[in-house]
C-alpha cells in the first residue's frame, strides 16, 4: 500500500486489510467458543483470536506512527470505510461517492465489526490520538472515525482475559469531544440516553359496591359505581437529537 497501484489492485489491498481483521466475533465467542466442553479450552481459544488481534495491532500501529500521510490515511480507510459496511449501503438514495456514515451495518450473520480489546486497544489508541492533533482536518476525521475499533465491546470471557478498557482508550475518547471532526463518531460511541415515551388513557370499569340507597339500612343497597383507573401506555423509545 505505499506504493502507487492500479485502481483495482488498490481495490483489493484495501479489502484484503478489512478482511484480515474483520472476524465474525459475536458468532465465534457467543457460540463456537462456548459450545467447547471445558473452561481450559474455551480460555485457549479465545487467547488465540486475542493473539492474532495483536499481531494486527502491531503492524497497523506500525504503519500509524510511522509511514507518510497518504499511507496512514489508506490504512485508516481500509479499516473504517470498507465499502460493504456503508452505514448507508441499505439507502437507495446515497450517494456513494460521499464520506460514509461511521455506522455499522451487518453482513450475513457477522454484525460485529473490526475491534481490538486489552493491550491491542491501547497500541491502536496510541497510535491514533497524535493524529487527532494533526493540521489536516481529512486525517483528523479518519482518526476519530478509527476509534471505534476500540470501542467498548462486552464478551465476558475476553474481557476477562484482555483486561479492562486501558487509559489509552479512555483518553482516546476524552481528546475525540475537543475535536469538531469527531462529532458523528461520538454520536456512535457515546449515543444519547434512551426517553421513554408515554401517554395517559383513562380507563372506566364499573363495579358494584355497597352505598347507602334512601330508605334502606347502611351497606343494604347495592348501586354501580364507575372507578377510574389511570393506565399508562408506554410509546416508544425515543433518543432526543444530538447538539
């Protein structure tokens, strides 16, 4: 990727690094790894995906602090924008020429994109951070964009075994709300909290209970009256618009 290719073998290059780090890992640690029969094994293989994430991590944080602009800005394209995870790839009317949405789409049954957990996290976090500082606004948005490979992804068994979300991570995200650039990643790493909707119906049910009727004695007469119950109906779920 650092040197000039033809329009097709540029193609290709740049799916070939979404595809060596894209795993379908939701299926992998939901389901493969937990259908092994014992802790050791399933403690084995999730160790093995972590230790490939790192080799990843490795090399593209290599190429992040090191390699010339337009190099650390194809990386970050290859990883971020690969073409069939367009968040508007389901819009008949986008236009694909534009800037994709940073939102994730799915493929097939593989819904969880490219993510680093643990130490890997960190080594893509540092090597993204510099990068928000930049001058050109266009790498500052791919940075911002990159972070959501580090975003917070919840597997109880990795996360046990990677470790928690380092300072590098939450430093990341700290620095990315100081940036202009950042603000559709943000939307994506940190969505505004959920408003629950509701209306307020009233609903008669009539019953009998005891009153007292003119010319009878207490608790003789037994009239219908109408009790109101308040019943809440819930809506929907509403997010407010972000800003």
């Amino acid at each position: 990727m650092g040197q000039p290719q033809p329009a097709w073998v540029e193609s290709n290059l740049e799916d070939a690094v979404y595809n060596l780090a894209d795993e379908n890992i939701r299926y992998f640690y939901n389901n493969w790894v937990a259908l092994l029969p014992s802790a050791e094994d399933r403690d084995r293989a999730v160790r093995g995906r972590l230790a490939v994430e790192s080799r990843l991590a490795t090399k593209f944080a290599a190429v992040l602090e090191k390699a010339p602009a337009p190099q650390k800005k194809r990386l970050l394209r290859a990883l971020t924008e690969f073409p069939l995870r367009r968040g508007d790839i389901y819009d008949p009317e986008a236009d694909i020429t534009r800037p994709a949405p940073p939102l994730y789409n799915r493929i097939g049954n593989d819904i969880e994109q490219i993510a680093f957990f643990g130490e890997s996290g960190a080594r893509i976090a540092r090597a993204l951070s510099p990068l928000l500082d930049e001058p050109d606004a266009e790498m500052r948005r791919l940075a911002a964009q990159a972070a959501l490979l580090v975003r917070d992804v919840r597997f109880g068994d990795v996360n046990r075994i990677a470790g928690p979300s380092s300072p590098e991570v939450n430093g990341l995200s700290a620095k990315m709300e100081r940036i202009p650039e950042a603000v559709e990643a943000l939307r994506i790493l940190k969505p505004p909290p959920v408003i629950r909707k509701y209306s307020i119906r009233p609903e008669i049910r009539w019953k009998s209970a005891p009153t007292q009727a003119r010319g009878t004695a207490a608790g003789c007469g037994i009239l219908p009256h109408a009790e109101t119950i308040v019943r809440v109906n819930r809506i929907a779920d509403h997010r407010p618009p972000a800003g």
